[in-house]
C-alpha cells in the first residue's frame, strides 16, 4: 500500500510506501526537504500537516512537543503516513541533486590535532563518482549495521589525490565507532559509508552577510563552506565564530585564521567558554552565540550557519530570532546530535 504525500507550495507529489517516513521517501526519490539528524532528535525537519494522518515513530520531546504536534506539526524523519496527506514544507534546491550511494572507503590517514579530536581521511572509491554540496554528511555503517553521521569537512573540489573526504571526529568515551577510532583504526582499514546527507549548505543564490557559527567539530562542515566561499571568489561579507572550551579545543584554529587572512571578505572571531591560564588568552569569552549578539544586535539582513552541540544551535536559533529580529527562513543549521541526544541519555 502507498500513500500519496503532496507539497505546500511548492505542490510536488510524491509516493510514500506503508511503514515508511516521509523523509525517507523523499530522499529517496530525490526530492529535497529540510533535515538533520533523521533521528527525530533536531527538529530541522519539522513541517505544518495540513490534510490527512500520520503516526509519529520514537522521537524527543526537545525536537516536537506535545503541545506541537496537537498544533498540527510533524516531524517528517519520523511521522508515517496513514492516509494521502498535504504538507507544508519548504523545499531545499540541491538537497536531492546528487545521488545517495553505498560504497567502501580506505582510511588513508589519521591524526590527532587535540588528545580528543581526530582527523581522518578516508579514500574515496575510485570506481564510484561520489558527489556532495559542501556542508552536508556521510554515514559509517558498523558491522552491526547501526550508523554513524560526520560531516564532510572539505569542499568537493578539495578532495586532493587521491580523492578522499575529510572528517572531524570527537571522541566519546564508550562511544561504539569513537572508541574504535581512538583504540583500534588504523591506515589503510576499510570502512563502510552511505551518502550525501542533508540540507545544511551554502544558499548560493542569496547575497545576504554570512554569520558562521560553530561549536567544537560542528567546525568541520563550517570549514567546508569556507572553502566553497572561497572557491566561488564570493565577495558576501562573512564571519566565522568558533566557541571552544579551552584554546587546545580549536584544533584547527592556525587554519581558521589563515584562511581570515587569505580572504579578504572572511573574519574569524574565537570564543572561549573556559580558558585556562596557561592559554593566556586575551580574546573573546563566554557563549559563543552571546558574542555575535554583541557584534550583530540587528540580525535582520543576515544569513546565519550554525553547526555543533544541540544546545548551542537551539539557543542560537531562539534568540537570534527572538532579540536580534533574524528572520526564521535564515537560520540554517546542524546540530550535531550523539547517540545519548537520540536516545534522551
């Protein structure tokens, strides 16, 4: 049995099978819908069911409330349809353009910028035309074929040879892949990946001021932005807000400001939560969405990309909106969600 999902306003149809989200049909037949996690743990797929019925799979509270889905409002990653139903959703250009594939990956390097940060690189097959928009993520799939999402943190013309795909990944003690990663992985390990995924990337058809916001390896697919700024020679006044504990935490902070230096319409504003007296710090301190709202009171002509802990994007979002008058339509971003965040641990 399939049920019949239509759009609002952009007034695409698509067919949804029994038992399958909306999200998931979608992706599938390649049309783009706004998403994160695809966990029911973000909210970035939230959209107003305006006919029909669905039923909602395991979801947080945090992502969709009671209170929300009585309003009316589905999370589309997890809301299966029980009827044809009309949706109101925006649509995201791009976010279906390349196709999802399965394929191998050859760990090609890793190095540990911090004591709890890795970056690998991981080969790309060379059989298999792999293609992205920078900002978006892969899934490792593990041998018990539960999963893992990291961003892509180069631009798709900065695969290098042989093409590989940079990731950033933290480590979380008695996390089932970071353990791994920081235990037992080595050069040349094969590993099993799905993707592109999501619709956090640049909007290239607005010329607006770019507010970057990441916290902690939410820095990995801001940095891919960057390089595609810089790819396309855009001259959109950007910043780059970086909020770390410590300043060991902004592993590639010598990057971050090279990058400032090389392009002329980019600043980079570090911001330490906890800095130890050792770091001599002289720079900016406290909640890094707190120091744009010093810099930015008025959010109204702006862009913002946000990527890192749940915590900071939904602060960001709220008060950006809220007290800096950000219109809702461009805050774009990425919480990076861990396992416990999925599960409500």
């Amino acid at each position: 049995m399939t049920f019949t999902v239509t759009l609002q306003p952009s007034g695409r149809s698509f067919d949804v099978t029994r038992d399958e989200p909306i999200l998931g049909a979608a992706i599938r037949q390649g049309i783009g819908l706004p998403y994160g996690c695809k966990d029911g743990a973000c909210g970035t797929c939230k959209s107003r069911l305006l006919e029909g019925r669905v039923i909602h799979g395991a979801h947080q509270l945090k992502a969709l409330s009671e209170a929300e889905e009585a309003s009316g409002l589905i999370l589309t990653c997890c809301a299966t349809p029980q009827t044809d139903c009309l949706v109101e959703a925006r649509t995201v250009p791009g976010a279906g353009e390349f196709p999802i594939l399965k394929m191998p990956g050859r760990v090609l390097s890793i190095e540990r910028p911090t004591g709890d940060v890795a970056v690998i690189r991981v080969q790309l097959p060379a059989n298999q035309n792999f293609q992205y928009r920078a900002g978006q993520y892969i899934e490792f799939i593990l041998r018990d074929g539960s999963r893992r999402s990291y961003s892509m943190a180069n631009a798709p013309h900065n695969l290098g040879t042989p093409p590989s795909i940079e990731l950033h990944i933290r480590h979380m003690p008695g996390g089932k892949f970071t353990d791994h990663v920081f235990g037992t992985m080595k050069e040349k390990d094969i590993v099993r990946m799905e993707g592109p995924f999501g619709s956090f990337f640049l909007r290239e058809d607005s010329d607006k001021p770019l507010i970057l916001l990441a916290s902690g390896t939410g820095f990995a697919p801001v940095k891919a932005l960057i390089e595609r700024l810089e790819e396309l020679r855009s001259t959109r006044p950007a910043v780059l807000y970086w909020g770390a504990r410590s300043k060991a935490d902004l592993y590639l902070h010598d990057w971050a400001e090279a990058a400032a230096a090389r392009l002329p319409h980019l600043r980079y504003v570090p911001v330490l939560s906890e800095p130890k007296a050792e770091d001599g710090w002289t720079g900016r301190t406290g909640f890094v969405h707190h120091a744009v709202m010093a810099d930015w009171p008025d959010l109204s002509g702006h862009q913002v990309y946000a990527c890192g802990v749940p915590i900071m994007v939904e602060s960001a979002h709220k008060d950006f909106e809220v007290q800096c008058g950000l219109p809702d339509d461009e805050f774009y971003a990425d919480a990076f969600t861990s396992e416990a965040d999925k599960h409500g641990d």
